[in-house]
C-alpha cells in the first residue's frame, strides 16, 4: 500500500514536526479556523434554531434558508470572496460558516420540535415562563441531537477548512495544497491523515460533552 | 369557588369546542368533567388555568376573574396532571417534585426537603428520589406527577385523564390514593375523564358533556344514575347504569342470616342445629372462621368434612365497608344463590339470598337512600 | 448579461456545455453512490453488527478533503473526470448509507408482519413494502448527497481544470475578473436548488400518500416529513 508509506514517509520526517511548517503550527492554526468558524456559525444557528423550534414557526424559511446555504458552492464563494474582499482570514469564515449553519439551524430547529410535548405542556401548566420552558425542558430534552447537529458541522468545517491554504493561509490544507503544486504526494496523504484524525478527534470531543452535558435521565431514556 | 360563567371557546377555523357552559366547581371536593371525545372537557380545564383563552364568557377564581391575573402565578396556584405524567426526563424524581416551589423561589434544599414529604404522601418510597424518571412505572410516574401538582400546596388541582394511561389495576390503586389524598388535604379537584365508571367512582360532582362542548348534565354520582337528564347521558352512563347505582347503597342494609354456618369441625349435632328449612344449604367455615364452601346439610358427615368437595361459594363481599352492588354480585356469583358477608378479617359473619338483596334494592330505593359514597 | 455569460475561450467550452459536464460529474457519483448504498445498507439492516465499523469507517473517509483523494487519485485515473467522480460517490455513499439504514428499520415491525402474514416473501416484501416506505429518507439522503456533490465539483478545477463550472473561478483569477467567479457560484446555485427541487418533486410523486403542502400544523405533525429527516441524516452520516 504504497498509500502508507506515504503516511510513514511523512510523520516520520524530522522537519515535519518543527518550524513554521511543522504539524503543531499547522495543526493550531487549523484548530484556529475551525474552532473561530464554528463559533460563528453556532452564534449565528442555535439562537435562531432554538426559538423557531419552541415557537414552532418559520419552519418553511428555515428548511429554504438550509437548502439556499447547501447550494453555494463552498470553495466557489471563498473565490468569489477572496476577489471581492482581498486575502484574509474573512474571506475563509465566510464559506466555512455558510456551510456550517444549515446542519446546526436545521438540527436545532428539529431537536427543540421533536421533545416530547408533555412535559412542555405541565411546564406551561405549572407557571414556567416561557424563556424557562425553552432552556430548563426543551434544551435538556434536545441536547443530544443538537449537539449531533454541531458534531456534524464541526466535522465538515474541519475537512474544508483545508481551502484556507488556496488563499495563501496556513493549516493543514497547507500540505495539501502545497503537495499538490510540489506533486509531493507524501506531503498530500500527511496532511489529509492529519485531517481524518482531527475528525476522529471532534467525533471524541463530541461524545464526551455529550457523556458529561447530557442529563443520564436523558441519555438513557432517549 | 370557581365559577365557570357561559364561556365558549371557538377556535379560528370556526369549530367549537366549548359552547356556552356555566358550571360552578363547590370548594374542597372533586368534581369530574366526563364525556367521549371532542366534548371539550380537556378545553374547559386548560381554559381554568388559561392554558386555553375562552373566546366568550368569563370565569372566576374566588370571584376573581382570572383574565385579570398574571397567568403564570395563576398557574403556580394550581397544580396540574397531564396524561403521561409529563415529567422532565432530565431531571430527578425529587427535582421534578420540587418544580413549583423553585419557580416561587424558594431554596433548593427546603423545595427539596418538600418534596420528599410530598413522595410519601403519594405513596412513593423515597429511595426512588434520585432516580430518573426512564426508571419508574407508569404508575409511579404518575404518582410523581400528583405529588409535583401537590408540591407548591395549591387550592386547585387541575387534572387532565391523569390515570388514562395505565392499566386497570395500577389505575384502580391511583383512585384510591386520590381519593384518601383527598381525604387528608381537602383541595378543589378538577377531574377530566372519558371513563364514566371513573368519573362515579371519584366525583363529588360530574358534569357530563356532550360533542360540541355543551353541559348535558351536572349533578352528583348517584343521581347522574338514578334519573340521566335525557337519552345522551343515559346513553353514556351505559347499560348497567341500575347495577352501578347499587354502589351507592350500603350492604349493612342487609339483613344477615347467622344460622346456615359451620365449622368445618363441627359435630353431627351442631349442623342439624343449624340445618333449618328455608336455608338450603349450609355455609362451611374453617377454624379461623373463613369461608370454604356451601355444602348440603345431608352431604356433611360432621368429624369428615372433605372440603374439595364443598360448592364454590364465589366471592364474598365486606359487610362493613361494600355496597349492595358487591352483595348482588357475589349472590350472582355464587351457585347457592347466596352471597357470604365477611368482616374486616375475611371471617364469615351470615349469609344472604339473591331473593334478600333484591328486596333490599327495592327498600332502597324506596328510601332514596343515598348514602356518601361506599367503596366499590 | 452578455457578459456575465461570456465564457474565456481557454476553458474550450460554452455555458451550457459547462453546465451539462457539470451536472454530470455531481449526479453521476449521486446514482454510483446510491446503487452500490442500497445493497450494503441492506446488509448494514440484515447483519446489525456489521453497522457501526461501517459508520465509523465513512464518517472518516467523509472528513478527508476532496483535494487530497483527487490528488492522491491521480496517480491511478489520471487528470480526469474519474478522479473527481470517484471522491464524489463516496461521499454520496457516505451520506446515503446510513440514510437508507434508518429509513428501512424505521418501518414498523408490524407493518413488517403484516406483510409476511399476507405471504411477501422477503425480496417482495423490500422491494414493495421497506422500499417505498423508506423513499422519503433516502430522497431526503439525495438532497444532502445532491447539494454537496454539486458543490464539490468545483474543487476538481485544482486537478487540471477537472471543475467544470468550477474551472471560471480559476480564470477568474487569472484574468482577475471576479464577474466569472459570480457566474460560478451562481450557476452552481441555481443547478443545486433545482436539482434538490426536482428531488422534492420525485418524492411528492413516489409517496402520493403522505400529506402535502407544508407542515403549518402543529408539532409531529409537519408535512414536510423528508426535511425533517434531513438532521437526522446529517447528524448520522457526518
């Protein structure tokens, strides 16, 4: 499996692991984007998400809001960006985030919809404020598919955020891009190894929030 | 007193649900919103705590209209049970409990502490407190459910077909709960069923309402039974209405027999003793004085009472506690035509015929005697 | 307009040309995917232990970048349509799996004996009775699959102008002219929101009995059963 040997050829490269091109830099600076564009995206898609789906409106505007944002072309509009706004780490949020925001809105949106409406009703019956209902028995209900909803843009965002290196940024796409200009394969299977284990890593993330975030009488009866 | 004062709901489509109804719910007692489904009984309660806004017509809390209250400390002074309990998955058996009172502010340790006492009253054993609800019955989820309603110690409960969900047997020990619940704390209950053997059982008051939301009728049990307002209620009642309304007559009207009864290690002169004409049969009882079987006087060889060959004698019914329904069933139920009455201890005490409790029914009504309620 | 249209003569190809290799080098993929999806997904509901490696196994091949297996690609298939097509129906693949996976075993057990009692056999029973229920997840699945592929495609401009309407954006830059790089991105939008729409068309035609229009009603009761799918692909597949 000459694919492999790439992945020995490269981790086992000694300049690989230093420098402004070593994997720590690449790797936080990856880290860096991912976390920045993931954090505007949830800003921007769980607010909206969670009180669309406790009012249990806008449902329509939101399922065309996602199927708008899938249908831009991710690397098309960091292009189109880049020409528009001038190099930068802008022009890269700007796709990483519209590509991020339909699986957490659409997610959230479902999640907050889909908690059994009894205990929202007794909420209700008992005199919960409706800002109470929402974050002490529709969240704790929802947390589980809400947070599948971010692990799933967290995990695209950590794959795209490669196109950064095309606009002259670092992170692992880095190697990528440079690999491939180099024909330097070793380099190209190094830094997509290194995104496939970033992803196994934000799968980890994930399940733990998940194990410590979500109340057992939540896990264990949903 | 809550006072219901000709209210409608409409909703914009331009159903109906609740039509111009007036009733008055008296203080400390449990009255039952009964009728099939699409009556509008569920609407009538959510319009009490203002889950629901009538479209016309008024009502009051203690002369209090209660559109004129902040609706949520309306509903913190009353509680409320749903059908499946509706209890917050993510929170345990103690906190769920503790719900209103946290809302009203007060401390997590006293909610707490609250709602423990608040286990025990429902008959919870408080070792479940830190359980998750996934981990308890649906009995005992309903249970929670009553003790979270009890929890901020509300005048009003609203309870919305809280039992309709279990199954027979767990629903018959909730209604008993209830109804020794209600006992203790004298709360102002407000019942929704669709289970009218429900709404006799445990109402003060029913009002039966018909589809389209409109009151057929609104008096207490026994007279819902004993004179139905027109042919939807009887209707509803269902056809054993007259058998039902025997519960509401106590068996000690009875007049008991005490001589057709025998030890099983009676002698030869003690059961021709009790052998009289007009008892066909004798009773046989065992040395702890409960019943075993009916046996014909001639059959019983006294010192050699084989009691797997006595007749069966049904089931007996309390003498002190049950009603003429439970005499007239365990007449039926036995193959002598008569019915054994029993003590507290399940000892027997006499004998009664089918022929006994049918004139007892018919003095009874001659009375009109409508005794408070009797069990069973 | 003209000019929006104009397309450089370097890229040997007119607009519509474009857009015809374009939607060829998305949907392709999208049916690869979905014919090689629908039997392992079988096998995925037949053999339940077989599942999990299955969704462990795609849920990393789905976060390596495109760029990297189209580079690494090229050493077998060339600088080609192949190579981006190939990246592609995995993906697709990826998506669809466990789509298919859960529409099939959400259909209820006593649906399923009903039809064995009135005497399905299995292959009949799949394909007349877990089929067609499943039919709005899986084109739930498609839209996801669809939507991605479409954008995608793009990125195969990197390999030797393999991107098909991606390819303006590299002379886009090259001519600095960011009016190709618009027409890129919009007509790139414009061809995935009407193939998603004549996705959404085929499944209010194949499922005729689910209710129409769009779920105003209140909760659990939305209309739009296939959207409402949709999170649940994204949260298993990715």
């Amino acid at each position: 499996m000459n694919v492999l040997t790439f992945i020995h050829a490269f981790f086992s490269d000694g300049s690989h692991w230093h420098g402004y091109d070593g994997i720590p830099t690449r790797l936080t600076e990856h880290l860096h984007y991912s976390l920045q564009a993931l954090a505007i995206a949830a800003v921007i898609g769980l607010p909206i998400g969670l009180i669309t789906g406790h009012y249990g409106r806008g449902g329509n505007a939101i399922a065309l809001v996602a199927t708008g944002s899938r249908a831009l072309p991710t690397f098309g509009l960091l292009v189109l960006m880049v020409m528009w706004l001038g190099f930068g780490l802008g022009p890269v949020m700007i796709p990483l985030v519209v590509l991020a925001v339909p699986p957490i809105l659409v997610t959230t949106y479902e999640a907050v919809r889909s908690v059994d409406p009894s205990p929202v009703d007794a909420a209700r019956g008992m005199g919960m404020p409706e800002s109470r209902i929402l974050l002490q028995v529709e969240l704790p209900g929802a947390l589980p598919l809400i947070l599948g909803g971010l692990r799933s843009a967290a995990i695209q965002i950590v794959s795209t955020a490669t196109i950064a290196a095309y606009v002259g940024l670092g992170g692992i796409g880095r190697y990528i891009i440079d690999g491939l200009y180099q024909r330097n394969y070793e380099k190209v299977v190094g830094g997509a190894t290194l995104v496939a284990v970033l992803a196994l890593v934000t799968l980890g993330v994930f399940w733990a929030v998940a194990r410590v975030a979500v109340s057992p009488g939540v896990r264990r009866s949903g | 007193m809550i006072r219901i004062d000709s209210v409608t709901k409409r909703y914009p489509d331009g159903t109906v649900a609740v039509d111009r109804l007036s009733l008055e719910i008296p203080d400390r007692s449990i009255t039952v919103l009964v009728g099939p489904s699409g009556c509008g009984k569920t609407t009538t309660l959510r319009m009490i705590n203002r889950m629901v806004e009538p479209s016309e017509g008024t009502i009051t809390l203690d002369g209090v209209d209660i559109s004129r209250q902040p609706v949520n400390s309306l509903r913190r002074s009353m509680g409320y049970v749903i059908q499946n309990a509706g209890l917050f998955q993510h929170r345990t058996i103690v906190d769920n409990i503790a719900t209103v009172p946290r809302l009203l502010g007060q401390s997590k340790a006293r909610s707490r502490a609250r709602a423990r006492e608040l286990m025990e009253r429902v008959g919870l054993d408080v070792s479940l407190a830190k359980r998750y609800p996934y981990q308890l019955s649906g009995g005992q989820q309903q249970r929670v459910g009553v003790a979270r309603a009890l929890a901020a110690d509300p005048p009003v409960l609203l309870m919305d077909e809280p039992f309709s969900a279990v199954d027979p047997i767990v629903r018959k020990g909730l209604q008993e709960e209830l109804l020794r619940i209600q006992e203790e704390l004298g709360k102002t209950i407000v019942f929704v069923t669709h289970d009218i053997d429900e709404a006799i059982r445990l109402g003060t008051m029913v009002a039966v309402l018909r589809t389209g939301g409109r009151l057929a009728q609104f008096a207490p049990p026994a007279e819902l039974l004993s004179s139905p307002a027109d042919a939807f209620v009887e209707d509803f009642l269902g056809a054993d209405r007259g058998i039902r309304r025997l519960s509401f007559f106590p068996a000690q009207a009875l007049e008991l027999k005490k001589t057709p009864i025998v030890a099983v290690d009676s002698t030869a002169e003690q059961i021709a003793a009790r052998t009289t004409p007009e008892t066909p049969y004798l009773l046989v009882t065992g040395l702890d004085g409960r019943p075993l079987g009916w046996s014909e006087p001639e059959d019983l060889v006294a010192g050699d009472i084989d009691v797997a060959r006595l007749l069966p004698y049904g089931r007996p019914f309390a003498y002190g506690t049950d009603s003429l329904r439970a005499a007239l069933d365990g007449a039926v139920l036995s193959p002598t035509g008569w019915a054994v009455a029993v003590d507290d201890a399940g000892r027997a005490v006499g004998v009664v015929s089918q022929q006994a409790v049918g004139e007892a029914i018919r003095a009874a009504h001659a009375k009109g005697l409508t005794a408070a309620k009797v069990a069973g | 307009m003209n000019d929006f249209l104009h397309i450089p003569s370097d890229l040997q190809n007119t607009y519509s040309g474009l857009i015809v290799l374009h939607l060829r080098e998305a949907l392709i993929p999208v049916l690869a995917g979905l014919v090689v999806s629908l039997p392992l997904a079988q096998l995925c509901v037949r053999f339940r232990w077989l599942y999990p490696p299955v969704l462990w196994s795609t849920t990393v091949l789905y976060a390596i970048p495109s760029l990297a297996f189209f580079v690494v690609l090229i050493d077998y298939t060339g600088m080609s349509e192949t190579t981006v097509m190939i990246p592609l129906s995995v993906y697709s693949l990826v998506v669809l799996v466990p789509a298919i996976v859960d529409a099939v075993r959400s259909v209820p057990q006593e649906t399923l004996d009903a039809a064995t009692a009135m005497g399905f056999g299995p292959v009949r029973r799949y394909l007349q009775v877990q089929l067609p229920i499943a039919v709005p997840t899986i084109i739930a699945g498609l839209r996801v699959a669809t939507a991605s592929s479409i954008s995608l495609v793009s990125v195969g401009m990197l390999i030797g102008n393999q991107g098909a309407l991606g390819n303006l954006l590299h002379d886009a830059n090259i001519y600095n002219r960011p009016v190709y790089a618009v027409n890129s991105v919009v007509t790139t939008a414009v061809l995935a929101i009407l193939v998603d729409a004549a996705l959404v068309l085929t499944r209010v035609l194949l499922t005729p009995w689910m209710p129409r229009g769009t779920g105003r009603a209140g909760r659990k009761t939305s209309g739009d059963r296939a959207d409402a799918a949709v999170p649940a692909l994204e949260e298993s597949a990715r």
